[in-house]
C-alpha cells in the first residue's frame, strides 16, 4: 500500500505539508470524542425518556463512557511502546467503530451501556496516542500547534455533532425522537470511525518508537522528509542518545522513577485533572439542561448550545495560533482566570434568580472560549511533551487516565449535583478549581515553546539535579 512518504522532502514547504497532513490524520481521533460528546448532549433528554431513567442513571448512561476511556488510556502507554503508535491507532479505530454501531441499535439500556464502554476503549487510547504521536513527529517550532490539533479536531466534532443533534431532531416529533433519532444520530459516527481507520494506513509510524526499538534505518527516511537531510541525521543522533543516557541512568539508579521524573509524573496528572474538574464537560454534556434551568425552552436550548459549539471552535482555532507564538504558560494564565471570572458570575447570577437575561448564556460562552484558548489546547500540548522519552508512553498513558477518572467524576455527579446543591453552588465549585488552576500554573507549569523534547527533558532533570553519562552514539549504532 502506497503511503504518504512516497518521496523524498526536497523543500521546506513540503516537509510542512508532509507533518501537517500526517498531523491532521491522527488528531481525527479527538473528533471521534468530540462528535459522541456532542451527539450524547443533545441525545440525553430523549434517553432519560426512552429508558425512563433517573438523574443518577441519566448520569452513569453519559459518563459509562468515560470508563472506557480510563481503561483505554490505561492500556494505551504499554501497548504502544509493543506494537507500536500506528497499529494501537488502528485498533482504536476498530474498537471506536464498532461500539459506536452497537450503541445505534441497542435494544435495552444493558446492551447501550456495554457498546459504549467498547467505544470509550477507543477514545481512551487515541486521546492519548494521538497527542503522543503529534509530538514525537513534530518539528519543535511547531509542536504546539501541531499537537493542539487534536483539539481542534475534538471541538469541531463537537460543533458538527451539535449540528447533527439538532437536524435530527428536527426530522420527526418528540415520539420519534424517542424511538428512533436517538439511534440516527448516534448511527452516524459510524463516518467518522471508519474515515480515521481508513487514513491510518496512509500515515507512517513514529520515528522515535522507531528508534528506540533499534530501527533506526526505517526511521530515517521519515525524519528526512521531516527535517531535510542535516537536521534529520542530528535528529536521530540526539534521539539515540537521549536513550541511551535514559537507559545508564537507569542502570546507575536501579530504579525507574527518579526525583525529575516522579515530579514531572505528579504535575501531569494534576494538570491533566485539572481539565475537567473545572467543569468543561458538564456544560458541554449538559448545554441543553443548563439552558433550560435559565428558562429557555427546548428549541431555544438546543440553538443555544450549537453557539457554544461555534464559540469553542472560533477559540480553539486561535489557541492552535498563539500556542507557539504566546507559550503554554500565557494562555493557561489568561484561560483559568476568565473561567474564574465567568463561573463566578453564572453562580451569583443562579443564586440571585437573574437568569432570564442574556447573562447566564453570555458568562458560559466566555467560559468556553477562555477553556478553548487555554486548558483545552494546551493542556494535551503538555502532555505530550513534558514527559521524559523513558517514560513518556506509560506516563502519558497515567496522566490520560487521570483525565478521564477526573471527566468521569464531574459527568456522573453533575446531575445529582446541580439537583440537590442547585446551579449557584455548582458552578462556584467549578470557579474555585479554575481558580486553583491559576495558582498551579503560575507556580508550577514551565514553560516548553520552542524547546525540542530532548531539551524539555534536561531542563526537568537539571532542575532536580538528575545527572546522566555522556553518551555519544554514531548513525551506524
């Protein structure tokens, strides 16, 4: 089968064509998350009705999901340094399609749960391999923006997923809708799934997994096509090395988690929570049952929730433009303080009955567009690059998982939550953990734009005081 590395990179400009359309490829996997968060909002209503379910069932229905996700993601790190980035992705693939089709044409709750567990195993692997993989294909100059197209790719699933929901429900009337839209909609990501499966075949597999499992010659051409004839061969110069210092340093210490690494380990995971403790997936979960405690009714509720939608693209879009112009840190800052700023707001405006304005409608959008630009881009960027390569696949895989536990949280207790606490507590839950978030970034988080992941590497370790031998490696190793 032909493939995308046909020919040798001659210019500059087609070795930028080359990343980005490999890039695209794999951040199609955050689309297939995007598209069922969006498809189940606007089919939650009409599975409450179709299986008469409760808030706290309403709830597990959303976020069974996410365990799926979590086990993904748990399973990810392990079996992509085996087989390989490609291959994992191709299974995901597989997995995500199939559970998808079976969630259409469930006949019982049993059955709708179990399919979407399948299709969460998915997602929980591409959300984090495909990050992973941006980053290890990347130039560093545009890694950000490279990898933060995973993002881009998840909100326009959502955008159009929203789309979708409203079209589909717009087709018959509410006994329809119970009955069969719920199934077209869900139906349709069948698309999408077998769409990434089919371009998976077109891309290459990463040359630092390459690399470390000795096959460096394969790596080689890939890297060419990247960088051009010079910069490729230092790159696989400062790749062997990079390994090869991880491998004394583990011998010297005997033991795999140094004071760097168990540090670095412990900010990703809490960053990596930090994403969806503040609250971004109860609203674009729930859009539709937030607007409508505001008054809107059901139409209104759904026209409202493709703006977010629409809004989350527009920021999202900007994020991939200043991530590496700005820096990680700056965005992060600026993002966690106007969704301080906004939650607090819609909470006040909740607890003192303003609701029937436009202000509630307004402080969400805001909300979203400061999560866009910042922790809902930048925060996969980080992961995918703060990690040292000896341990990069199993602690991104770990702070993966965190994400997901910490989603899988907030979309079960959501419900119940804004049931018994009320939406003014609820949402000033959010803003005191976006609040946190502020903190932790201006204290915590470095700063890696420009940096190659080798020199993100020696800054954690230099920071620490982790020493490594001098190691020089040749082409022909």
């Amino acid at each position: 089968m032909s493939t995308l590395l046909q020919h040798p990179a001659e210019e500059s400009e087609t070795s930028i064509k080359f990343v980005l359309l490999v890039s695209m490829v794999a951040a199609l996997g955050g689309f297939l998350f995007g598209f069922d968060t969006a498809v189940m909002s606007g089919a939650n209503g009409l599975l409450r009705a179709r299986f008469e379910l409760g808030d706290f069932m309403l709830g597990w229905t959303v976020s069974c999901l996410i365990i799926g996700c979590m086990a993904g993601a748990a399973v990810s790190g392990s079996l992509g340094e085996r087989f390989g980035r490609k291959k994992v992705l191709v299974a995901a693939a597989v997995l995500y399609t199939a559970g998808i089709f079976a969630s259409a044409l469930s006949p019982s709750l049993g059955m709708f749960i179990t399919a979407r567990m399948i299709e969460g195993i998915g997602i929980g692997i591409t959300s984090t391999l495909c990050p992973l993989y941006n980053a290890e294909i990347a130039p560093a100059k545009f890694r950000g923006r490279l990898v933060a197209m995973n993002q881009m790719a998840t909100v326009s699933g959502i955008f159009l997923g929203s789309f979708l929901a409203f079209g589909v429900s717009s087709m018959g009337n509410d006994a329809w809708d119970v009955s069969t839209g719920w199934r077209i909609m869900f139906g349709t990501g069948i698309v999408p799934g077998l769409l990434f499966l089919t371009l998976l075949f077109l891309v290459p597999e990463s040359p630092r997994w390459l690399i470390k499992k000795g096959r460096a010659a394969e790596a080689l051409p890939i890297l060419l096509k990247i960088h051009g004839e010079e910069l490729a061969k230092k790159e696989v110069l400062d790749i062997k090395q990079s390994f090869a210092q991880d491998e004394e340093a583990k011998a010297a210490s005997g033991r795999r988690f140094t004071p760097a690494l168990r540090t670095v380990l412990i900010v990703g995971i809490i960053i990596a929570m930090l994403q969806q403790i503040t609250g971004i997936n109860a609203v674009m979960y729930y859009a539709p049952e937030i607007f409508r405690q505001t008054g809107a009714g059901a139409s209104g509720s759904l026209t409202q929730t493709i703006m977010v939608g629409l809004v989350n693209l527009i920021f999202t879009a900007l994020s991939l433009w200043l991530v590496d112009k700005l820096g990680r840190k700056v965005l992060l800052l600026a993002g966690s303080f106007f969704m301080t700023l906004s939650l607090a707001i819609i909470g006040f405006a909740f607890h003192t009955g303003r609701t029937d304005g436009p202000i509630v409608l307004i402080c969400i959008l805001v909300y979203v567009a400061a999560f866009a630009i910042s922790l809902g881009a930048v925060v996969w960027v980080i992961l995918s690059e703060i990690f040292p390569s000896r341990i990069r696949g199993l602690a991104t895989a770990v702070a993966t998982m965190a994400l997901w536990g910490a989603d899988f949280a907030v979309s079960q207790s959501f419900p119940p939550l804004l049931a018994s606490a009320g939406p003014a507590i609820t949402f000033w839950i959010f803003a005191a953990t976006s609040l946190f978030t502020f903190l932790f970034t201006w204290g915590v988080i470095p700063e890696t734009k420009g940096k190659s992941l080798e020199e993100i590497e020696a800054m954690w370790e230099k920071k620490h005081g982790d020493k490594q031998e001098s190691y020089k490696p040749s082409l022909q190793d």
